[in-house]
C-alpha cells in the first residue's frame, strides 16, 4: 500500500511540485516515496535521502498516461501504477509529478504492528523506510531518520502520521 497524503504541517509551504524523469524498468506507483539517483526519479530505499512522493505520473510532454506501461497495456488501462521501458531515461521520458515538501504529512504503512517497538506510534520519533510504501516499523528512535513520526493516523489505526525528515531536496 502507498502513502497516503494527509494534509500538511503549514498550508504555505506544501505541497511544492517538481517533475523529473523517471529512471528506466521501474514499476512506480502514485504516493510510492522516491529518490533521485543519477538525475532521475528512482523507487525510495532505506537510509537513502528521500527527493519526495509522486503525485501523478505524465507524458514527456506532461499530459497525463493512458496505459499502466510497457507490456502492451490497453489505452485506458492506466490505474496509478506505471512500468517504464529500459530505454525511458532518453526515449520514453515518463515524468513523475513528485511533492518534494518537508512539510506536507502522510500516512504510512508499517511493517509490523504499530507500536511494536517504542516509539513507531509516537511524536518525535523517526523511522526509515523498508521499501518505497512502507515504513520500517522495528526502525523507530528519537534520533534520526527519513521520516518525522506524529502518532497513529486518526482514521487508519495502523498506520503512523509521518512527514519528509531526511530530504534530498531540503536536507535535514
């Protein structure tokens, strides 16, 4: 399950959008947590500086996909979810629309139950993440990490409220 946008910290400053080109053979999916590695968008990884989350996918050309990719998709077909040729990065061009701000809040799934360890359920503790949609629940402390905890998502007990911590954009 993808992050889910939760509003935002300070309604000056989030969301702030960017488009970059997404990386070549990658499946991304809308709100997955992305990186940019060597200029372009690439899935969000543990410990890894986070660029932000994609909040639609287009065309080089910015106009919205109508097909879920490179295997012959049916016009139509585009649900979210996009799998880019190898050849992308210079041909393709598929662009992930991404909210790089620090400020705007999501609701994240964890790997475990939250609360497991001290703190994943918490204000002010940080977690990383376990892959580009989910949070590593067993990686909560009151030190650092890619993502600021503030407690259980009111409308999804499962799941933390988190904003962006460790930016690639912003820093930390």
């Amino acid at each position: 399950m993808a992050f889910i946008p939760r509003g935002t910290l300070s309604t000056n400053a989030a969301p702030v959008l960017r488009s970059m080109i997404v990386a070549n053979s990658i499946t991304i999916t809308e709100q997955d947590s992305v990186k940019l590695a060597s200029g372009f968008v690439a899935l969000g990884t543990t410990g890894a500086l986070v660029f932000g989350h994609v909040v639609g996918l287009v065309t080089k050309e910015g106009v919205g996909l109508e097909t879920t990719g490179i295997a012959g998709a049916a016009i139509g077909g585009f649900a979210g979810t996009y799998l880019t040729a190898s050849d992308n990065q210079t041909v393709g061009m598929v662009k992930a629309m991404c909210d790089i701000s620090k400020f705007s809040l999501y609701s994240g799934e964890e790997s475990a139950a939250i609360g497991t360890t001290t703190g994943s359920n918490l204000a002010g503790y940080t977690q990383d993440l376990t892959d580009e949609d989910t949070l590593s629940e067993s990686s909560a402390v009151a030190t650092t990490g890619q993502y600021m905890g503030w407690g259980v998502d009111p409308l999804l007990a499962t799941q933390a409220i988190v904003n962006i911590y460790e930016s690639q954009v912003f820093g930390v």
